[in-house]
RNA sequence: CGGAGAGUGGCGCAGUGGCAGCGCGCUUGGUUUGGGACCAAGAGGUCGCCGGUUCAAAUCCGGCCUCUCCGACCA
C-alpha cells in the first residue's frame, strides 16, 4: 500500500479510476491482456449485488440454471444478425486432447444460441409456456482496449432467457426485467438511470427490441448498466423453438433475454467515488461500518476501557449492520481514517479515550465528510438511521449532478460546440428522426451516439437535431464508455 | 489495427559506457497513536526478451515481446 495520494478526478479521470480500483483491493491485473483478478473485497461487493438481483429474479418467477461454456460455432452462425455482431470478438477453441477439433468451439459471448438449442428440447407445448431462466456465468468477449470492471475480455454477469406463446407476453417481460435493473440500480446502488429504448444501430444483435438504462459517470460520460432484449421471433425460427397452441397449432415462441454484469462495480466507483477514493452505497458496501478505536501506548488500562467499548459497539450493531474493527496498532489513526475512506467504507465510528469519558462515540460519515458525537446508548437507533440517509444522499446527489450536466438543444451548431474536445460535459436530449443516417453522421461529427430513446417523452413534437425533419421522440445523446 | 507513453527490488522512480541506487512498502527491536508517526538494524534485483558492438552494457546498435493511455469495436 502507498501512501501517496490519488490522482485528483479532474486532472485524470482514467488515472484516478485505475487507482481507485487497485489501491481499495477491488481488482488487480491478471498476466493475460484485458483480463482482471477481482479480490475479495470486489467481489464481496459483486456478491451484494448478485444476492439483490436474484432474489428479484425469483420473485418474478424465474429459475436458475447452468448452460456450458464452449458452444460450437455452427450454433453462433444459425442467427444472421447475431453472427456479424459477435464473430469480431469471439474467443474460438480450435484443438482439445491434442488433437485438432472436427468443429470449433466458440467460449460464449452470451448464450442465447445454446439456451435456445435446450429450450427446442424442452418446449413442446403451450402449457410447457412460459419458460423462465436465469444463469450466473461468465463470458469472453474479445475487446480491443480493455479496462477494469469496464470493458475486459472476460465478465461475470447474470444472462436471463425466457420463452413466451406471445409477443405481448415477451414483451412485458423485456420490461418488467429492466424495470428490477432500474430498482437495483436507484434502490441499491443509488445509481440514477435513464431507461429507454435503443437505436437500430446500437440494439443487440438479433434482437427486435432493445431496453436500456443508462447512468452519467462522474466525467459526465455515459455508461450502459444493464440491457434488456425482446428477441421476437429471431432465435426461435433459427433455433425451431416451437410449440402446439390450444388449436393443435404448431407456432414459434417469442424470447427475451436479459443481462447485468460486474460493469455495474465501475459504475459505482465512477459514480459516487472522489478524489479520497472509493464511496460506496451503504446496500451494498461489504463493510458499512468500520470501528476504528484510539488509545495511548503505556496504559493497558486505557486500552482495555476503549476495547470494552467496541465490544459495546459491536454488541449493539453486531447484528443490525455489515460492521468490521480496524484496531491494528502498527497504523495511526489518520491512517487508518484514510485507508478506510480510501476503502469506501461508508460510516466510520471513531472510539477513544475522550470518549470513554463522556459515554459517546464519534460517527464520520464517508459522503459528506462531517462528523457528529453520539451517546453509545444511541448507536443502535442511530446508526441504521444514517447508513440509510448516506443512500439517499449518494443517490440525490448523483441524480442532481446528471440533472446539471444534461442539456436540452435544438440546435446542432450548439449541439456540436456542446460536444467538442476530448472529455464529455454531459448529456444532450434532442429530438431526432429516427434515421440511421442522422445517427451515424452525429457520431462521426461528434463523437456523440445515441445512449436511448427514453420512456419519458415530452407531450410535444419537434424536428430532427440533425436533418431538421419531424421527429416524434428525443434521444439521449453522449459519449460513452 | 492507427497515434502516444512506459518496461530497473512488492509499488513509484533515478541512473547516458566502469561497484545497481533512492523514496514508499516489507521484516525485527524500541518509542508512538483523535487526520497518512519516529529511530535503529535487516531482507529483497539474471535492469522485459534475444542478438550485436566493446577490455567493460541497465546505459550504445538491431530485432522482438508486454503493459498503460487516446481512437475504431463493445456489457
């Protein structure tokens, strides 16, 4: 551990970014390019976020399963949009035993080609309707620049694939699961998002329709948190995912699927961390509070008052909150404060000779950095109290810094100078036509893409930022991770 | 793949031909402890790899590899 201090997040976001990942023990890199090691502090938090998606999974219904790694090529093939989206990046298994394979097996980008080959084994009828899977995996997507939690070469996430006799009934699906990303994303990790409906040219490859929430990172960039997809009928027809309907009717299912990956650990860090590090929404936080007690060397008598008192602490909070007690004697406390808001951690409770004396501790809240004493008889009302204001905090705080930094133009000439230079000062909303073309022109000229097409439209109509035409919707355009 | 930068103890770096160093971290002992403590003694290196020049290469020359950042691609 250094002690040196981060790279301020307005000198170099990237830098602070990279810091903040190794130094709070979140990640390290692996040998391999692009592939990362999460540690276990990183992957406690992934863990959090795992059990608050799955127990929503379950909730709606929906069964876990396990489907394998390698799939064989032919399978990627059978869907025409989904081949050319994914061949670039596939990672393909040529040799096994030592000896050349008769097909090649491709390491699964995302697994609706296998899914769909079980699911025209297991569908038969309506009554086998609907069919509502989830799996825990990991994927390989070959990405040309990698970065941590953000973009590496391979990911953990959770894959959702479901199969329903009608298109209103995959549809309502597709939205009801972006609809628990949305609920994760506010409720846990106080992650603000836009949810909408992406371009043609941005949605998933094969799919009819893609959902989308979008979240503002604290460059004022843009960054996908969790897609949603109603597939229609597209890997159903290549995957001959058919049913008998009541009328003895022989008739293809429609898909969803649906994923959230270890991305969204990125997206707390650039969303809520500064420039002392990492600060993490007290839901999710491994450690929500860490005790640090405080005592004069030579008197044992002191130290065993203070260490009485943290058993008073934890006697009252043991069981309430995520609670861990830093009394490493090799550090001061100014340095154990820093590494612990370095950590992330989002309540600090301070315990010293001071005040032992006066029956109180010291809280420090991680967000606001302020600082407030309170009788020991208090904690356990108090403590819950707080962690739950800090979330409410770090998600308004979030939502008022995205709010600030998106813009409503109509102009493209200002649209452009809104855009210009290397870093991003936020989000655009502006009506567009809809044509590819419009799109593709905005992105060359700016830099800028389409991020969604959001839910919440406003009454009136207007005419295309970009060509000037009539435009039913707004987009949300940004740069984007 | 295009552009930029970097490879020297765990980390950050200095070292432009002549004994491989500094800061932090690590170990041991001691003194400390309310915002990144201090003293002392230690451990730790085939200087990214291969070849060449030279009495002598971390340093000069040639080739290769890797990583990071910026772009195209993407959860």
């Amino acid at each position: 551990m250094s002690d040196e201090k981060l790279t301020p997040r307005s000198q170099d976001f990237s830098a602070w970014y990279n810091e903040v990942v190794q130094r709070a023990e979140l990640a390290d890199y692996a040998p391999v390019r692009g592939c990362m090691v999460i540690r276990p502090y990183g992957y406690a938090l992934w863990e959090n976020l795992q059990r608050e998606l799955d127990r929503r999974f379950k909730a709606t219904g929906h069964k876990n399963a396990y489907f394998p790694l390698f799939i064989p090529l032919s399978f990627i093939q059978k869907e025409a949009e989904h081949i050319q989206g994914f061949s670039p990046e596939l990672a393909v298994v040529t040799h096994g035993g030592g000896e050349q394979l008769a097909e090649p097996l491709v390491v699964r980008p995302t697994s609706e080609t296998i899914i769909g080959h079980m699911f025209k084994q297991w569908i038969k009828s309506y009554r086998d309707l609907p069919l509502l899977i989830n799996q825990w995996a990991n994927v390989v997507r070959w990405e040309l620049r990698p970065r941590l939690f953000l973009r590496t070469l391979e990911f953990l996430w959770q894959e959702g694939h479901t199969a329903h006799a009608t298109e209103e009934e995959a549809e309502e699906e597709a939205l009801r699961m972006l609809n628990v990303y949305v609920d994760v994303a506010q409720n846990e990790a106080a992650i603000p998002v836009i949810a909408g409906r992406k371009s043609e040219s941005e949605k998933f490859a094969g799919a009819l329709r893609s959902y989308t929430i979008e979240a503002m990172m604290g460059d004022r960039r843009a960054l996908q948190a969790g897609t949603s997809h109603n597939l229609g009928q597209n890997f159903a027809k290549a995957f001959e995912i058919q049913y008998l309907d009541k009328n003895n009717q022989l008739q293809y299912c429609w898909t969803t699927s649906w994923g959230m990956s270890t991305r969204m650990i990125g997206a707390i860090i650039m969303t809520h961390g500064d420039d002392q590090g990492l600060i993490l929404p007290p839901r999710l936080a491994p450690i929500q509070v860490i005790v640090v007690p405080i005592w004069r060397s030579g008197s044992e008598d002191e130290k065993a008052k203070v260490l009485e008192g943290v058993e008073r602490i934890k006697r009252a909070l043991g069981e309430r909150v995520r609670l861990e007690i830093d009394a490493r004697e090799e550090y001061s406390p100014g340095w154990r404060f820093n590494e612990w808001e370095l950590r992330g951690v989002p309540l600090r409770i301070e315990i010293g000779p001071k005040d032992i004396q006066k029956n109180q501790v010291v809280l420090a809240r991680r967000d606001t950095k302020e600082k407030l004493a309170i009788s020991q008889d208090q904690l356990a009302e108090r403590v819950p109290m707080l962690l739950d204001e800090i979330q409410k905090n770090l998600f308004e705080r979030a939502k008022k810094f995205r709010d600030e930094n998106t813009v409503e133009l109509s102009d493209y000439a200002k649209f452009k100078e809104f855009m210009e230079g290397e870093g991003s000062r936020g989000f655009v909303r502006a009506y567009w036509c809809g044509a590819r073309e419009c799109e593709a022109k905005i992105k060359e000229e700016t830099k800028a893409t389409t991020r969604c097409i959001p839910f919440e439209q406003p009454k009136t109509q207007g005419r295309c930022i970009y060509c000037g035409k009539d435009a039913k919707e707004q987009a949300i355009f940004a740069k984007a991770y």
